[in-house]
C-alpha cells in the first residue's frame, strides 16, 4: 500500500479524498489509533506541515485518537460552512444537460457528504434515478438493475441509446409524408356552387 501525502491547499475534496483513501488502507490494515495518527502524520508536506507544526503543542501524540485528529484537520481544510454547501448541492444534483458520465462523477462525489444517503443503497439508487432525465429515469425503473453499480450501468445504456435516437432525429430531415399529396397551392380555389 503506498499512501500519498497531503501538501494542503484550499480544495476541500481533496482533504476530505485523502482522509478517506487513508481510512481504507488503515482499516485493511487494522491499524491502532496511534498508529493512523502516526502514519498520517508522517504524510503531511509543505503547507500541511507547518499547520500541524502549529497546533501540536500541548498534544500528547501517544493518546491523540483518530477521530480527534480528523475533526481538527477538517476544521482546518473543511469547514461546516463547505460541507454544508456541498451537501445542499447533493441534494439537489440533478442529470439535466449534463452527460451520464459526468452526473455519475458528480453523484458519486456528492455521497461524500451524504452518508446517510450512501450508506442506505436503496436511498442511494432512489436519489440516483430521482436526478436523472426524465427518459432515461423511465427505462432504468423498468429495469432489472438491484444493486448500485448495476443501476449505473443501466443508465450508462440507456444514455447511450438515447444519445442515438437524437442523433438519428438530427440526421433525418424532415420528410414529406408520401401517402398525402401537397396540391392545393397548384390548385384554383372553388368556393361553394362552383
């Protein structure tokens, strides 16, 4: 496993992603409270550095539990204002022009700061359909999909097929409908009794 350091800066997801990518390596790992402290630690570079450099004084690093640690660099690189926000923009993520793809970057994203949502999987499908457009939401709920990644892949297709019934739209031109004749313009106009 080969975690990568954090050097700061001011995008909050990025903090938050690497918090998270270490929580995975440390639970596979089991390690101890002390021991994630530790490690993350160890990782910080550069801006991050001189911030934990800064409030280390009068903390006992052999007590500092995981959670303690996580709620002072979220104060610092994630306020509740931004977690809010993001929350807020979840909440209301909706597909509309977007393209499958980037929705599903967004929505996946957006469980982040949901995990009552994420951690539900049938809410977590239901907010997926809910936010996306309004044919492709028809043929998913008609489909077999029971988990979340099949779910995604449905939608995938679907959008895909749909993609190619507007460029098939596109491509056709307006056809005059054969079986009805166009005349009355070549045609002088007989009014009643004429």
């Amino acid at each position: 496993m080969n975690p990568s350091e954090f050097h700061g800066g001011t995008d909050p997801t990025i903090a938050e992603e690497w918090i998270k990518s270490l929580e995975v390596i440390y639970d596979y790992m089991q390690m101890t409270d002390r021991d994630r402290v530790h490690c993350a630690i160890f990782l910080l570079r550069n801006e991050a550095r001189h911030w934990w450099e800064g409030i280390k004084e009068g903390t006992n690093l052999e007590t500092l539990p995981w959670t303690d640690f996580n709620v002072q660099f979220f104060e610092k690189y994630f306020s509740k204002d931004v977690r809010a926000h993001k929350l807020k923009e979840f909440l209301q993520l909706r597909q509309g022009d977007l393209p499958m793809i980037e929705y599903i970057r967004r929505f996946e994203r957006g469980c982040l700061y949901a995990p009552f949502i994420a951690r539900d999987a049938e809410e977590k499908k239901n907010h997926f359909i809910r936010g996306l457009q309004p044919e492709i939401r028809r043929d998913i709920r008609m489909s077999d999909a029971s988990t979340f990644r099949q779910l995604v892949d449905k939608a995938l297709m679907a959008a895909q097929d749909e993609g190619e019934i507007q460029n098939k739209r596109r491509a056709t031109p307006n056809l005059q409908r054969p079986w009805k004749k166009n005349n009355f313009g070549n045609r002088p106009f007989r009014g009643k009794g004429t």
